[in-house]
C-alpha cells in the first residue's frame, strides 16, 4: 500500500510536533533490550494522547496495558502536578522494566502501576469506590475490550474520555469469518459501541509509523 509515505509522513510530523527526549528514547530501547515487543503507541499517537488529556482537563487517569510505560510517560506528562495516573499490566516481566522506566522519567509518585489482570483491578477499583477517571487509555488483551469498556464506564463521569486502541487491525475488522479472537473482540466491541446510549464516539483509522490501524474515542454522555 502507501505503507512507505505514511511512514514518512508520521516522521515529519513528528519531527515537528512529537520529538522524543532521551527518556522516551531509553524507554523504546528497554523494550529491544528485555526481549519485549515495539507495540507501543507511536510519537505521534503519544502526542495525540496528550491532546486529549487536555482536551478534558484530565487529572485522574487509568490506563489498561503498560507494557514498558511509553504511552504512560507521554500522558503523565500533559496532568497537572497533583494528577495521578492508575496503570495496569498484567505481564511481571513488561511491569518490573515499566517500573524502571516510571523511575527514570521522576513519575514514580505519579503513576501508580499495578501488576495483575486488568479485569480483576477493574472490579477492585469499582468494589473499593475510586474516584471517577476523567481519561482512560484501554490498550490490554483485545478479547475483552467490550468488558474493560463496560467496566471502564463504571469508573467514569459525564465528560470523561474512554480511548481504546487497535480496533482496525489492519482493515481485518471487515472479515466477518475472521478467526483471530483478537479481531473478534474488537468486531464485538465496535459494534458495542456504536450502540452504546451511555456515550458519544467514533473510530479514527490510524496509519503512520506502526501497522494500520485504529483508535475508538468515545465521551461519555
Ligand atoms: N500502552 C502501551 C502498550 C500496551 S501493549 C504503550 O503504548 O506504550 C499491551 C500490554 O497489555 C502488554 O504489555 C500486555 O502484557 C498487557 N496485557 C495483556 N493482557 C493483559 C491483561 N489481562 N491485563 C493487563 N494487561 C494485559
Ligand atoms: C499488539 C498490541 C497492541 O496494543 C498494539 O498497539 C499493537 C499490537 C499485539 O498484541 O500484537
Ligand atoms: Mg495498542
């Protein structure tokens, strides 16, 4: 396809509004150097994010899947100083170098990244009564993307905004006899969510650096 411009176009624009410091440099890095996949968000989507966070004033944000906490650094740093972002990854190994990178970018009291399920801190953070977020960034396993959003919308408030990434998949969400249980679980969640009265939203297809792809952004009513 255009695979080859897009990517240049992703730099350029990143060069121009999302160049990284050498903090978001170390934190790709210590992905190649733990054996961890590039699966992180793209400078620009990192950037994308942050726009968001401001967009809604966020203060308290959950994210669901760190991996090594790029995307996590890039939106610790568009809260106010008394923010506090919930992280939540499920993988020891991606956890203890996340933890390291958190360290490295001064956010320790900032982020509070919990290593389990993020099923099981989802009913853990609703049993407890947490206060409502005002982002989340949905980013785990896709199978259950429609259970963390419905769970999600029990941590949120009228304004809050809920993005969840990769819900494209390469164009694979029109295969309807897909077989891949990732697609299915975002098949299952678009459609969920085009008919979900609790919020407002769409899908942006995003192409640039990384795969295909797409992130559904929805407020909440
Ligand atoms: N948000 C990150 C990328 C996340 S990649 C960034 O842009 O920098 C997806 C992460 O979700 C992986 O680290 C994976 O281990 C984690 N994950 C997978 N299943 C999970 C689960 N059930 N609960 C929490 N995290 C999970
Ligand atoms: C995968 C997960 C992601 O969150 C992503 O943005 C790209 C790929 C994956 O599990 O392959
Ligand atoms: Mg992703």
């Amino acid at each position: 396809m255009n695979q080859q411009l897009f990517e240049k176009v992703d730099q350029y624009i990143g060069n121009l509004f999302a160049q990284e410091d050498n903090v978001l440099q170390e934190t790709i890095q210590s992905l190649d150097d733990a054996s961890i996949p590039q699966i992180s968000v793209t400078p620009t989507q990192g950037k994308f994010l942050q726009l968001m966070l401001l967009s809604c004033k966020a203060k308290r944000v959950l994210e669901l899947g760190t991996l090594a906490a790029y995307s996590t650094i890039w939106m610790a740093r568009s809260i106010p100083a008394d923010g506090k972002i919930i992280t939540v990854e499920f993988d020891p190994h991606h956890a203890q170098v996340a933890s390291r990178n958190i360290a490295k970018a001064g956010f320790s009291d900032k982020i509070d990244l919990r290593t389990g399920k993020a099923m099981d801190v989802l009913n853990e953070l609703i049993s407890k009564g947490e206060e409502a977020f005002d982002f989340i960034f949905i980013d785990a396993d896709k199978p259950p993307y429609t259970e963390y959003f419905e769970l999600a919308l029990q941590l949120s408030h009228p304004g809050t905004i809920i993005i969840c990434d990769n819900v494209i998949r390469e164009g694979k969400v029109l295969d309807e006899n897909t077989t891949d249980e990732r697609v299915k679980g975002v098949q299952r969640f678009n459609q969920m969510l085009a008919n979900n009265p609790k919020v407002t939203a769409t899908i942006m297809q995003t192409v640039g650096a990384k795969e295909y792809d797409g992130m559904a952004i929805a407020i909440v009513n």
